[in-house]
C-alpha cells in the first residue's frame, strides 16, 4: 500500500468559514486599535499623517522608477483602510487647538504605511465574507492555514463596465491617437463644430475635447519664481506665492474638470438646493478648491524640479487652510454670501455631520477638506482622484432629501440627451420626452424614456434608460441593484411589447410621432444604463430575448465605430447582444499575501484590463 502524502484538504460548512474570516479580521482590527497613541494630540498627529501618507502615494506613485512604485493591489489594500482610520481617528481632530507637525521620517513612514495595510485588509477579510454569503466567490482553506479565494467563473465579466468607461475616456480625450480607419468614415470633431458633419444624412462623431488651455510651459517660470523655503522647527517646506495668472488659469481648467464631474454625477447645474443656494455656488465652490489642490500639486512638481533639498517635499505634501481664508477668498473673487459658503462647506467636507457617511459607508469617500473643528481645514490633495459629487450626493440623499432630488431631478433627460446627440440630422427622429404606453382601458402599462426613428431603414429604437449610483464596494448593495434593474428590465420590455400588439400601426405611428410612409415599422428593444451593464456578474440578467442592454460609455463608443451605415440600429443591437460573452479583455493578476499566520491566495480575485484599445484596435463591431 502506498499512503498518499498530499496536502489534506479541510472541507469546513461555510459557516465555520464565515467565522473564522471574522474572526481574523476582528483581531486584525484590535491589533490596529492598539498601534493608535494613546494621548490625544498625538492620534491627531497620527490621523493627519496618514493622510499625509495617502497623499504622497497618490501624488508621487507613478513618478517613482517601476521597480519602486507600489502595484495596483497595494494602492487598492491602502484605499480600503479609509473608512476603518477615519472611525478610529477623526474624533480625536476635534480637541486640538492648532494644526500638529512633525517631521515625517523613514521609521514613521514605514509605521502608517503598515497600519494602513493592516486597516485595509481588514476591510478586504470583510469583502471576501459579504461576497462568499453572496455566491460571487469560492473559498477553501487547508490544514497548513492557506486560504484559497477566487472568484467564481463568470464574475469577472462585472469588470467590463470599467473596461467601457477606460476605454471611453481615451476614445473622447485622446481622439488623435487612434487610426484613422478606427473612426470608418467619421472624423472626430470638436464639439459645436459643424464643419463636414454631415454625411449620408447622419450627424458625425461630434466628439468632445477638452478646450486648449494656456500651455503649461508658459506658466513654468511663473511657478518656479513663486518658490521659496518656508521654515519650521526642523528645517523648510515649500512656500510659494501664486500668482493671480496661476490661480485664474487653475481655476478656469478646474472648473471644466468639475463641469465634467457634475455631468457624470447627473447633477443638474441649474437647479436652486436651498436657502438661495444653487448648484452654481457649489460648482463655483468646489472649482475653487479643485484648484487649490490643483495649484499646490504643480507646485510640488516645480519644487521637485528644481531640486532644492533644503525644501522638506514629502511633509509639504499635505497642509491646512483657515477657514475665513477659504471663505473670504471665494466671497472676493465670485461673490458669493460667506453664509452660502459656509453652508457648501458643511456639506462637501468630511466633518461631524458627513462622518457616519465616511466611516460606516463602503465608497471610500474622501472629501475635498476634512474640518478639524477649530477653524482649520485639512487639504487632502488625494481627493483629486475621485468625482467628489458622488460623496456630496450621498450627503445631500442623508441630510437634505429635497435638494437631492432637486440636483438629480433632470437625470434622466440628460442621458437622453447624451443618446441623441449621436442621432441627427434628417435621417433619425428624436422624441424631446418620455412616453407613456396605456392599455385599451387607460391604465399606465410602462413609458418609454427615449426614442429614435429611422427613416430609411424604418426602424423604431425604444429606450429604458437607468441611472443608478453603482460606486460602492457593498456586495450587498451592488446585488440588490443589479437584481432591481433585471426585473425592471425584463418588466419594461414584456410591457412594450404588449402594448405594441395591442394596438394599431397608427396609434403607434401617432404615439411615437413617426412620419413614416410604410406601415411596417421594425421595433428594437435598448437598455442603456449610465454606468452598470452587465449585471450577471452580480448573479442576475434580465430574461426577455430581445433586450440590448449596454453601458452608455459603449452604447455611445459603438456608435461612433459603426458610422455611417445602411441599418445602424439592427447592427448596434447585435454588437450589443454578442459582446455580452466576451470577456477576453479582463486579466486575472494573482495575489497573494499573509495575515497572522494566514497566507491568503488569490489567483482569480483581483483582475485588471487589457490595454488592447490604445493601439488603435478595429473596435467591437458584430461579426458579420
């Protein structure tokens, strides 16, 4: 007989999984607690500096040489850690009388850079338990105390929606650097150009490009003279004196950034939240601290430059600001009461009433200012990696319901919008508004919230179109999401289709306002969400057969690939409908790492994107 030596493999319930994870992860987190100072003044110290130690990463990471940056997973374990220091930390903010220092050594950053990872992988162990209740993960362990944790087959595909938003962003902003022949026979354009945009009775790509601002180089001298050593107990940080050419020009690119920003957010920039404050005072607001960080990073980078060791770079990272400052500068260049600013204050700062917000909620939000409590304002330049508006939201959803509705009130038109603008001129018709369906006895079956008609092909696209906040890491959250936009999906499309046999080719003609010479009409069913699509990684999908259901980054990618072309529409639900199998731009990266005699594997858990479209691919048109 021979006795088989392999590694026994433990197969516990998953309850005794389960426990052991929580286990793990509670003892991680009081070995945190007690790595915390215990005087007060010192955990303030402590908090700030672990912001400090956010923002150097986050500022310097990629200018470091490949072999000394941290990866993609250790940014993400340092991200995750947020909402655990903030809970431990930020109470402590609010017994100080100034702003604490001290100097930022070797041993203490090594120090915050574990407590950060500990913190994060904390909130990973908690991660890999919401997601193993969910069924979105397997986990084994073995008697040597190795974890096995991985992804179940198909999951993955959740990731395209980030890799259509990448690929998005480079096909809008960097239109130059694809092929020629990627765009068919479309060109891009600036936006509001019209210069050969019409072509076969079709609006071209009508790409968007950021405005030209004043090149960099010729503000270079400007920042470089603006320098100067600032002293402090143990040596100089960086001082500088900007000037109102630098703070204008920051501004001006800092306030398209936040238009940007508010657009994508689905926040209307017209509308009035309260006490006579409109959502221009808050863009106006947030732009001006936008460029603040803005201005105080390029000086970093100057600084850097110029090689000045007697300047302390890695403690100038992150500083504070007074709070009259803020407000009496933004009061003097736009005029706006201190009572309005103070107020937008309140609600994009991390402080006591947006706390529960930060600590207990799973966005990693960090505000544009974090409010010490005694007139002083921490300035976390990190923040800058973030769309702030999805943290002012949730604020606004928790303490001022009204105003939130107010600012997300038109959500819906402005995806339409975004829809429309890739359909014009005399071949396509665009309804101005929704439509609502009713059954021979007047009762509301569904609406119908955009459509477009074909003139030549005879074609009538219908539209569901989902606007839903999907930037959280809740499991739970994301699936009960991805469960509501399946069902409503699947309800929308079966109650369509319903009414579409129920009623005559001229009711329908008139309902939809078609000027059509055929009474034949071919009707195609899109789903077209802002952000989330493809929800099967979450476990769900809905079952209707005719459904196109895209992310609006590809909706609008694709069209722009297809051009001009004899049946737009039926080739855009079939590139939509084929797609949904591929998954061969999204790469497992292994990792692996070890936590209190733990060692955690994952080879399918953490996964990144092929770069595959910055070389200029031919896109993802249907096969035939």
């Amino acid at each position: 007989m021979f006795k088989n030596y392999a590694i026994e493999v433990i197969m516990p319930t998953p309850k005794d999984l389960l426990e052991e994870l929580e286990r793990l992860e509670n003892s991680i987190l009081e070995n945190m607690q007690r790595a915390i100072p215990e005087e007060e003044q010192d955990k303030s110290l402590f908090f700030i500096e672990l912001i400090r130690t956010y923002d150097y990463w986050f500022l310097l990471n990629d200018l470091f040489p490949e072999d000394k940056r941290l990866s993609a997973w250790a940014l993400h374990v340092m991200q995750c850690s947020w909402p655990r220091v903030v809970k431990s930390l930020y109470g402590s903010l609010k017994k100080l009388k100034g702003f604490p220092a001290a100097q930022w050594t070797p041993i203490l950053k090594q120090y915050e850079m574990n407590y950060l990872h500990g913190a994060g992988y904390s909130a990973i162990l908690d991660r890999f338990q919401e997601e193993y209740k969910a069924g979105l993960l397997d986990i084994v362990k073995n008697e040597q105390s190795e974890w096995h944790v991985n992804a179940r087959p198909g999951t993955e595909i959740q990731f395209m929606d980030q890799y259509d938003l990448s690929y998005m962003n480079d096909f809008y902003y960097k239109p130059y650097e694809y092929k020629k022949s990627y765009f068919k026979k479309w060109a891009p354009h600036v936006e509001g150009s019209i210069d050969d945009l019409i072509k076969d009775f079709e609006y071209g790509a009508l790409l968007r490009r950021d405005r030209i601002y004043k090149d960099a180089k010729a503000l270079a001298g400007e920042f470089r003279e603006a320098i100067f050593p600032y002293p402090v107990r143990w040596g100089n940080i960086l001082g500088y004196n900007a000037s109102d050419n630098i703070c204008l020009t920051m501004f001006e690119q800092a306030y398209d950034q936040v238009r940007k920003w508010m657009h994508d957010a689905g926040v209307d920039s017209n509308c009035i939240l309260f006490d006579d404050i409109s959502a221009l005072d808050l863009s106006i607001v947030v732009a001006q601290l936008v460029a603040t960080h803005m201005i105080h990073s390029r000086f970093i980078f100057y600084a850097m430059e110029k090689k000045d060791f007697s300047i302390d770079i890695d403690f100038s990272i992150t500083i504070w600001s007074i709070s009259d400052d803020i407000i009496n500068g933004t009061r003097f260049l736009y005029g706006i009461e201190p009572k309005k600013i103070q107020k937008i204050l309140n609600i994009i700062t991390l402080n006591d009433r947006t706390y529960d917000i930060v600590a207990n909620g799973k966005n990693f939000d960090m505000p544009l200012l974090v409010d010490m409590g005694n007139g002083l304002y921490i300035r976390p330049i990190s923040s800058l990696g973030k769309n702030p508006f999805g943290f002012i939201k949730r604020v606004l959803a928790k303490n001022e319901a009204k105003a939130y509705n107010l600012l997300i009130k038109h959500q819906e038109k402005m995806l339409r919008d975004d829809i429309y603008r890739f359909f014009g001129g005399n071949r396509f018709q665009c309804l101005d508004s929704n439509i609502k369906l009713k059954a021979p006895s007047g009762k509301i079956l569904t609406d119908v919230d955009a459509s477009i008609f074909d003139v030549i092909t005879n074609t009538l696209a219908v539209f569901q179109l989902k606007w839903q906040d999907y930037r959280t890491t809740s499991v739970q959250e994301l699936r009960s999401k991805a469960k509501n936009l399946s069902e409503e999906t699947d309800k929308w499309a079966y109650n369509v289709e319903k009414w579409f046999k129920t009623v005559s080719s001229e009711q329908a003609t008139r309902t939809f306002k078609i000027k059509s010479k055929s009474d034949y009409v071919i009707v195609l069913f899109f789903v077209v969400s802002r952000e989330v699509s493809y929800i099967e990684g979450y476990g769900y999908y809905p079952k209707h057969p005719s459904i196109a259901i895209a992310n609006y980054p590809y909706f609008s990618r694709l069209r722009t690939e297809i051009g001009p072309h004899a049946n737009t529409f039926l080739l855009m639900h079939k590139a939509i409908s084929e797609k949904r199998a591929d998954i061969s731009k999204i790469k497992a990266e292994p990792v692996s790492f070890e936590l209190e005699n733990h060692k955690f594997i994952c080879d399918r858990y953490w996964f990144s994107m092929s770069n595959q479209h910055e070389k200029g691919d031919d896109g993802d048109l249907p096969s035939s």
